[in-house]
C-alpha cells in the first residue's frame, strides 16, 4: 500500500467532490472525509446524507470502505454517491491508505 499513490487516487477521482483537511470543515458535493475511516456512515457535521447512507449501519474501515468503492451503489442502494466504482483493489488499497491519514 502507498500512501503517495493513495494521494494521488484521491485528487484523480474524489478530490472533485470530497475534501479530506478537517480545518476546512465544509463539505462539498459529497462530505469531508477527513476522519472517514473509524467514522459511523452518514455521520459527518454539514453534510446532508440520503437516508440509505444515514441507516447503513456501517462504521467505515479498511474492509467496508474497499467493497464501497468497488461500487457504492450496490453496497448502499440509495446513496447520493455518483461514483463508477474502483475495480483495481491494488488502487482502493492505496487510496484507503490515504484516507487512514487524513
């Protein structure tokens, strides 16, 4: 796992929608992830979540957060999330590796 290429994976596809310095605070289209892994879904102060993520019941981790990114809309049908999916689990790996330091 890289960290540098998980930071790199996060500017190519999540940067767009997703912040991840939690001083900024504010969301964007989607919510800041800084923080996002150990967090309960659906949870993040001035985001407004679609009732599917709020009542997933999924505390994100290394494990939850790789089949989310597979394709989020078959993990939580529902979901405002607009993102294809990362099918490389080498690519999901590293951007996980990211989002854990963050």
């Amino acid at each position: 796992m890289s960290v540098e290429k998980g930071q790199a994976l996060f500017k190519k596809f999540c940067l767009q929608c997703h912040s991840t310095v939690a001083s900024e605070g504010q969301s964007k289209t989607g919510p800041n992830l800084a923080g996002v892994i150990g967090r309960v879904a659906g949870t993040s102060e001035g985001y407004s979540y679609s009732a599917a993520n709020k009542s997933s019941g999924i505390t994100w981790d290394e494990a939850s957060m790789s089949t989310y990114l597979i394709n989020p809309k078959k993990m939580i049908p529902g979901t405002k999330m607009v993102f294809a999916g990362m099918k490389k689990e080498t690519e999901r790996n590293d951007l996980i590796a990211f989002l854990k330091t963050v």
